[in-house]
C-alpha cells in the first residue's frame, strides 16, 4: 500500500493553488491524498465543488464551527493577560486567539489517517501537528509566505503577530521537512527557527500555458494586474501616475474582488490623473484561467509595496503566471524580486514605487515593439524551461520522499 498524506489548509480549494498543485504532484507520485480544507467562502463554493468533484484525490471540507468566535474572545484574553504577566502564552491559546478555524481542522485532521501531515498557513499547524501525533505520523510545513512577518510595520498588529510566531516556534521544530515560496522566506525560517526550507516556487504547469506566443504590437501597451482582492497596498497608485507621465499610450486592466471599494478609489485616481479611460476592474476569475487571461496582456505587473517584512520577501505566484503566459513582468524592487531579476534577463524590469517618472520611463522603454518582442520571447522561454510545474515539482517530491526516508520509511510507489 502506498503512504497517505494529508494536506491541511484553512483556506477553500479555489483559493490555494498551491494545495491543489501539491495535492496533484504527490497523487503522481504514486502517495493516496486526502486535503483537509475549509468551505467558508459563499463565493467560492461553487469553484471548490468543480474541483473535488474533479480531482483524482480525496477532499474533506470543513464548515465554520459555531465555538470559534467564543474561542477566538476568550484566547485572546488568556494570551493578553498571560503577556502582560510574563508569562508564556500556550501555542493552543495563540492559534485561538486569531480566529482561525483550529478546532474544526483538528477535528477533521485527527479522522484522517495518514503518514504525513502537511500544514499550509498557521491554523493548519497546530491541527497538523495533532493528528500527527495522534496517528504516530510525520509533519511537515509549507510556508507560501513568512507568517509571523505578514504584519510586521502595520498598526495594532503586533500581538497578532506575537501569537503567529509563538504558533511557527511551538510546531516547526518538530517538522520533518519545511518547504517556502521563495529563499528569503526560506532564510527568514531558518534564521527565527532553526529550520530548513526547500524553496518550492509559486510556479504552474505546463498544461495552463498557451500553445503558442501571441503577438503584440504595443500600441497600446497593455498592463494587467490580478489578486483575490484588489487593494491599495499593492504599488497600483504609483503605476497609474506612471501612465499618466509616459509618452506611450498605456491601458492597465486590474482583476480581482472589489468588496472593499479599493478598485473605485483607483479608478478615482485615474480619471483625476486623465487616464481613467484607460484603466478598467475586471471581475474574479478561476485559478485554472489564471495563465491564459495573463497571455491577452502585454506586461504583467508585481508591485509589492514595502508594507511589512513579508511582502518585501516574498514571490508572488504573479511573477510566475505572467513567465508562463509569455508575458514580461515589471517587478518593484523588493528585496526578493531584485533578487530573481537577473535571473529573468530580459523578461523582466525592476522599478521603484517611490518613483513614478522612472517607471514611467520603463513603460516607454517597453511600448517599443522591438524590446517587448525581445522581453515576451524571454518570458515565453523562461516559463517552458525553468518556472513551471512539471519541473520545480521535483523539489517537493524529493523533500517529501528524503522525510520517510530519514524516519526509516519506504514511500511513494515503493511502499507496497
């Protein structure tokens, strides 16, 4: 029989490609999968029923439990009142006290039976690390981003970010193998905790590609954004008053929820600037068409703003859509994407929010056919040979299968 692994994340399937991803690499590779997720969002329902009933895995969806918000008042009184005694605040408390669905997840976690446990984000932990134990199992981690750096600079902030450090310092330790979204986050683990992380890129398979490049004439040049939630913390206000300085006519196409009105206020900006003609919301889209909506656009944008330790290390699964589209991406220079740059040659331009002139300088430097001709051949390139799926999936395999292997355990299609 092959070795089970279940995957725990608090998030709904239609939100985390990167569970879907790892889920479909494993079942490959010859492990029986089960992911225990969440089926919270009304607005992602109807995705998350398309994909297990789609999948060649197992999924278990969890409901909002009723004790969570009770929970969630009464930790967080425990863990202030422990804090201000000096005393230390129990990693079951901490996890509590974020209203995170720990207990459902636990709960249906422990059900499972499986070898290895893997914990996305930090609700999934504790519930991964309880069943782990309960089964005499394995854990591991994933870290999409450095959780207990996501608010770090970010006003009433800090005791979230005490009980998310105080969860990743109780369960990583015990971990048998860590993986992280880029190697600064990687490096930021290991040096708050010891650890070591795979770097496993935010990166998608070949199959989403296009078949082939699209021609573009860059007249005009067309932009494009995309997130789960539109926001005005995501460097699109600088790209906007770099619209209205370039010489080049630019259009910006932002995709995502505008529940909080953040996309009105950006449209406000733009018509204030002259160009709101050209800027234009687009509605949520499926994660499966990510890839080719990215290949109608010229230039893709990943415009991490200096918010908080995270976003200044992090790698947006952006960067990676746009390469595999074919599309050239203008990347802030964070520390993490000024890092990957020369990398990505000629696919890839770095510019600072703080200065609109500059990056409107790149834009005309890009309405050039000749150069974004060069720039998309590059990206194109780029995605079919090195960021894709089919291949940086071998990192989690081979980080999965040397875990059994140090705990003296046969795995994949050789445990039979």
């Amino acid at each position: 029989m092959s070795r089970a692994v279940c995957i725990v994340s608090p998030g709904n399937l239609a939100s985390n490609p990167r569970v879907l991803k790892e889920a479909d690499a494993l079942h490959g590779a010859g492990y029986e999968v089960t992911a225990v997720v969440c089926n919270y969002s009304d607005a992602l329902r109807g995705e998350d029923d398309a994909i297990a009933a789609s999948v060649p895995w197992k999924v278990v969806r969890v409901n909002r439990a009723v004790e969570e918000g009770v929970a969630a008042r009464a930790a967080t009184v425990l863990a202030k009142i422990l804090l201000s005694t000096g005393m230390p605040v129990p990693a079951s408390v901490a996890a509590c006290s974020a209203r995170a669905p720990v207990m459902p997840l636990t709960r249906a976690a422990r059900q499972i039976r499986a070898d290895l446990y893997i914990a996305h984000y930090i609700a999934a932990l504790p519930a991964a690390a309880a069943a782990a134990r309960h089964h005499g199992a394995l854990l591991g981690f994933d870290a999409e981003d450095f959780h207990s750096g996501e608010g770090t600079g970010a006003p009433g902030e800090t005791f979230r970010m005490q009980m998310v450090e105080t969860v990743e310092r109780a369960f990583l330790p015990s971990c048998t193998y860590t993986t992280a979204a880029s190697p600064l986050i990687g490096e930021a683990y290991a040096r708050r905790y010891g650890v070591s992380p795979s770097t496993v890129l935010n990166v998608f398979p070949l199959s989403m590609a296009p078949s082939q490049p699209r021609q573009r004439n860059a007249r005009p040049l067309r932009a494009y954004w995309f997130s789960q939630t539109i926001g005005l913390d995501r460097g699109l206000q600088p790209f906007i008053e770099a619209m209205a300085k370039a010489r080049a006519a630019v259009t910006l196409d932002i995709r995502g929820s505008n529940r909080w009105g953040h996309g009105d206020a950006l449209l406000a900006l733009a018509h204030e600037l002259g160009v709101g003609d050209r800027v234009k919301l687009l509605p949520m889209a499926s994660p499966g068409e990510m890839v080719q909506l990215a290949a109608q656009y010229d230039i893709g944008l990943s415009l991490e703003a200096d918010v908080s330790e995270n976003r200044r290390i992090c790698l947006t699964n952006k960067i990676f859509t746009y390469l595999l589209a074919g599309v050239p991406v203008v990347m802030s220079d964070t520390p993490a994407q000024s890092r990957l740059a020369p990398d990505l040659g000629a696919a890839a331009r770095l510019c600072s929010l703080a200065d609109p002139a500059g990056l409107a300088a790149i834009l005309d430097e890009l309405a050039s056919e000749i150069v974004l001709a060069e720039a998309a051949a590059e990206a194109w390139k780029l995605g079919r040979e090195r960021y894709n799926w089919d291949r940086e999936q071998a990192i989690l395999l081979t980080s999965v299968a040397a875990a059994f292997e140090r705990m003296g355990r046969p795995v994949g299609r050789a445990a039979s």
